[in-house]
C-alpha cells in the first residue's frame, strides 16, 4: 500500500505542479484522499519516498483555487498534515520551511483574493498553525505587520498589529478565530460599516 500511495502522489503531483488550475475535480479528489490518508493512517508519513514537502505545497496552492470544493479540502488536508506535529517530527521541518508560505496564501486570501464565502476555510488553517506552531506563528506574523500593503492597502500597520494581537490570543475557540478573522476580511474589502456587508456576512458564515 506506502508503495502505491508513493507512486500515485509522485504521478498527481507532476501533474498538477504543471497546471493545477486545469484540473479542479483532480485537485479536489487528491485533496479530500490526503485529509482522510493523514487522518486515518499517518503511518504512511514514515514512509521514506513520501514527498511530504511537495504534498504541503500542493495543499498552499489548492487552497488558492477558486472552487469552495478544493479549497475547503486543500483546507482540511492541511489541518491534519500541521496537526501531526505531535505524532510524526517529519512533518515539523516541512511546516517551519514552509510555514510562512502558508501564511502568506491564508493572508493574501484574507486580504480580499479569495471570497469571502471561503473564509471559515482560512481560519481553520490559521488555528490550526496557531494551536501546534504558536511560537513561529508569533514570529511569520511580524513579517506581515511589517509589509507596506499586505495583505491590503486598506489594513494600516495599526491594523494589522490589532488583528495579530486577536489571533494569537485565541488557541481554544475556532468560532472566535473566525470572527476576528472575517472583521479584518472585511477591513480589507473596504466593506466595514457597509450595508453590503451587514447583509451578506451570516451567509458568509
């Protein structure tokens, strides 16, 4: 069975590596098998020839897709491969090297490149990296603090220190992670106090 999985993620890597835009129902199917993979059967991270590195990066480029199926499955897949830190050390190198890259695709996401219908998705990776990489979280968030622009140019410095000092705070309620995290969406969109999004926010949630 490793054998198989090895060779069936190495040939769906390749493929979508190329051109993951193209092939959504690929990209959701292979998705919603390494959530359920990781989940059940983490023994296979051991597995000497499994790319967890390219896995983790194809997870950070599904998520920026704009299909909700690929996106809440790239989401869940993630959660799980970060939530293995306690179980399995070989996939803590890949969260630290690839950690802020995450980062960046959830921020840019929050920023106002993704819908906001996707961002219950967003917040369950930021909590996830929050409860198992707290510390390093700490540290990837400064770096966006610092960025002129990022993930918006409606977010002021200010702004974003605010919406760092929340996140870090919240390790035990994801409702709450998910509130903060759709006001600062919406600061970002130019959408706070507006009309448009009174009304659309319980749907987005």
């Amino acid at each position: 069975m490793m054998s198989l999985f090895s060779k069936m993620t190495e040939r769906t890597l390749s493929l979508l590596n190329q051109d993951i835009e193209h092939h959504p129902d690929i990209t959701e199917a292979f998705m919603i098998l390494l959530a359920q993979l990781f989940k059940k059967h983490p023994e296979l991270l051991d597995y000497k020839h499994c790319n967890l590195t390219g896995l983790f990066q194809c997870g950070i480029s599904a998520l920026g897709q704009a299909e909700t199926p690929t996106v809440r499955n790239a989401a869940s897949f993630l959660c799980e491969f970060i939530a293995q830190r306690c179980k399995r050390t070989e996939t803590e190198a890949v969260v630290l090297k690839q950690g802020l890259v995450l980062l960046t695709r959830l921020l840019k996401a929050i920023g106002g490149e993704a819908s906001r219908s996707l961002m219950n998705h967003m917040s369950d990776v930021l909590f996830m990296l929050n409860k198992h990489y707290y510390d390093h979280l700490s540290s990837w968030m400064m770096e966006f603090i610092n960025q002129d622009g990022f993930p918006s140019p409606l977010a002021a410095k200010v702004n974003k220190e605010h919406f760092t000092r929340l996140i870090l705070k919240e390790r035990t309620h994801k409702r709450k992670l998910q509130e903060i995290v759709t006001e600062f969406t919406l600061l970002c969109r130019g959408l706070i106090g507006t009309d448009y999004a009174a009304a659309t926010t319980s749907i987005c949630l």
